[in-house]
C-alpha cells in the first residue's frame, strides 16, 4: 500500500508554471526587454574591464563567471519578453502603424542570441539600440 501511495505522490505532484499572459491580460510594457538589455551590456562592460591576476585570482574569475551568468540570463529576458509582446500584443491592425515590426522582431532576437554567444560591446549597444526601437514601435501602435 505506501508503494502505491508513493507511486501516486510521484503522479500527481504539483507543477509550477510561469507564464505572461494567455489570458490575454492587456497589460504589456516592453520597459522589461529595454532593462535587460542594459543589463547585458553592462555584464560585457564588467566582463571586459575585469582584470584577472592570473589562475589564483579567484575573486577576479568569479566576477567574471558571475557577470557571464547574468549576461546570458538577461540576453534570454530579453527573448522571452520581446517575444510575449510580438505574440500576444501585436495583431495585424499594428502593422499599418509599424510595418517592419516583423523583421525587426527577428533582427532583435538574433541580437540577443549573439550576445548569449558573445562578449562583445558592439553587439551590446545594437541589443539596447533595437530593444529602444522595439519600444517606440510599441508605444507607436498604442498611438
């Protein structure tokens, strides 16, 4: 009897989910993407100013560890927040106010993948500069 009691805890154990928003809530701010990506060129800043005194610098290399962490979290943030606005926001009424809205959703998702794949300032600013793009173009379909 605990063996099937047991089997059946296993079963049926609560699963968390996380989600924004199927409902569809109506409350969307592309603020969130624009934040991450400060986030990630701030990390490729710390990343590439950090100096590491050599393999004993174990403080040095954790920073840096660290600061590649929070880079490629918020590089993803950055994904999933674009992507919840581009899916679930955005209809095809939006695209007479923003018609590129399309190909600019893909040019920022790629950004942010190389800047999960890189440490590179560049790519940095052109992550913030498209996601501060993304957010006129919303603010410009609610106009």
């Amino acid at each position: 009897m605990y063996n099937v009691i047991k089997s059946l805890k296993s079963e049926f154990a609560p699963v968390t989910v996380h989600a924004h928003c199927d409902i569809p809530c109506g409350i969307y701010d592309p603020a969130g993407a624009v934040l991450a990506a400060k986030t990630v060129a701030r990390m490729v800043e710390l990343i590439t100013t950090t100096e590491i005194a050599g393999p004993a610098d174990h403080a040095g290399r954790n920073k840096v560890a660290r600061c590649i962490a929070v880079k490629e979290e918020h590089a993803e943030l950055v994904k999933r927040e674009v992507q919840v606005i581009w899916s679930d926001y955005f209809k095809p009424e939006h695209l007479t106010k923003v018609p590129d809205l399309h190909d600019q959703v893909w040019k920022l998702l790629k950004l942010a993948s190389k800047n999960k794949q890189s440490v590179d300032p560049a790519a940095a600013a052109e992550l913030v500069a498209a996601t501060e793009a993304f957010a006129k173009s919303f603010a410009a379909s609610k106009a």
